[in-house]
C-alpha cells in the first residue's frame, strides 16, 4: 500500500536521513525502530508531508504523491499521530474528534461508533477539555482523531511513550484490531522492544538517518533486532 524509495530530508543544511526506502503492507504492522536522533520521527514527517522531502517518491496504492502538503495527503488517506499527541488543550474531546472532520466529505462528518468502542473513556470524557485528560487518554484521544478521518494509512509515532501499562495494552489490542480489519497499512514507531516485537509483521531498523536492516518478523531473529535496535 504504502512504497517509499531513496527518500532524502534535509533541515537547512543538515541531511537528516539518506535515501530511505520502505514499503508497508495493508492489513499488516511495519514497525521502524533504532536509538534516539536516528530520524525516525523526520520519517513520519517527511511521509505525512509535515516535513517536505528533499528527493525520493512516495506512493500509496500504485498513486506517486509527489510533494503534497500535509492537508491534501490527510484527504488521500493519510493520518499521523505525531510524538506527544498535540492534541487541542482548551477543546473538548468531542471537538478534538471533530477536528479530524477538515478531510472528510461533507456526508462522512460524523464519529463512528467504533471510536467509543475502541476507546470507552473518550465517550465518558465527551465533554471534558483535552487538557484536563491524563496523558494515556490524550495518547487515545489523539489516535481516535486520527482514525476519525477513515485512513488508509495510519503512522504512529511512539505512542507508548509516558504511558501508563494498561493503556500501553489496550493500545496494543487497538492496534491488533485495526490489522485485522485489514483496510489499513500502519506503521509503527516504537522504542518499547517488547510491546513492537509483539505488534509488528515486519521491521525496519534505522541508525544515523540510513535503513541498516528491515525484512519480515520471521525472517529476522530476535536477537538480530535487538542488537540493531541498540547503542
């Protein structure tokens, strides 16, 4: 679904990764790991058009994307659930959800029930500030945002990290379920070894902006990864 080839970012003057390329599967969980500053999350970026890529293609179902800016890729199906959530503090979680509204047509604005049942405590804090939530149910709330724009591609970005186990699992279980639905790709970005380990379908390891090793989870051993996820 989703093919990246040689994608170059630069900051300035600064390249941040070196002709990166992947390729992630609908109704499958490509998990990108590696140490802290390898460029995981200027990936993401430069996918969801956030960051503008200096080179390289991306296309999702057969379709090049050229350089779209993040709003018009939101409306190819593209939702990205940035580290740290940014969600909207002073918004309850119903107009967080609604936000999500901006890329849809006007007959598909509506929150589908599947939201709620995935995440029952947005529905009990409807009313209550973004703000005011913990930092998992922010994590819930922004990834509810996200798939309230129906995506096919769906990018997470460390969505373990300051959370709490049991939301920690019950993202996990989200994240299982949205694979089987199979109508989605997701990818995922995650230092937690374990809780990635037991999402992903494939892998793909990056160190110092380059992809040093990526395949699928029964081609690569366990201690290969985390020995390329290491310092």
């Amino acid at each position: 679904m989703l093919d990246v080839q040689n994608l170059n970012l630069h900051y300035g003057h600064s390249q941040i990764l070196y002709d990166v390329s992947l390729q992630a599967k609908t109704g499958a969980v490509t998990c990108v790991m590696g140490t802290n500053g390898v460029g995981k999350t200027s990936l993401m970026k430069a996918i969801s058009g956030t960051h503008r890529r200096s080179s390289g293609e991306v296309t999702l179902d057969g379709r090049a994307l050229g350089r779209l800016p993040a709003h018009h890729l939101a409306r190819h199906g593209i939702a990205y659930v940035p580290q740290g959530r940014e969600i909207f503090p002073l918004l309850t979680v119903q107009e967080n959800l609604e936000t999500g509204f901006g890329c849809l047509p006007k007959g598909d604005r509506r929150i589908p029930d599947e939201i709620f049942e995935l995440f029952p405590v947005l529905d009990e804090m409807r009313g209550r500030r973004g703000g005011d939530l913990s930092g998992g149910q922010q994590q819930q709330l922004a990834i509810g945002r996200a798939l309230v724009t129906k995506p096919r591609l769906l990018l997470l970005d460390e969505p373990t990290e300051g959370i709490q186990p049991n939301i920690i699992q019950q993202i996990g279980r989200v994240i299982e379920r949205l694979r089987e639905r199979g109508d989605m790709a997701i990818v995922l970005v995650e230092q937690y070894f374990d809780f990635a380990y037991a999402l992903a379908d494939s892998f793909v390891i990056m160190r110092r902006g380059r992809v040093t090793l990526s395949g699928k989870k029964g081609d690569i051993d366990r201690d290969t990864l985390l020995k390329g996820v290491s310092v």
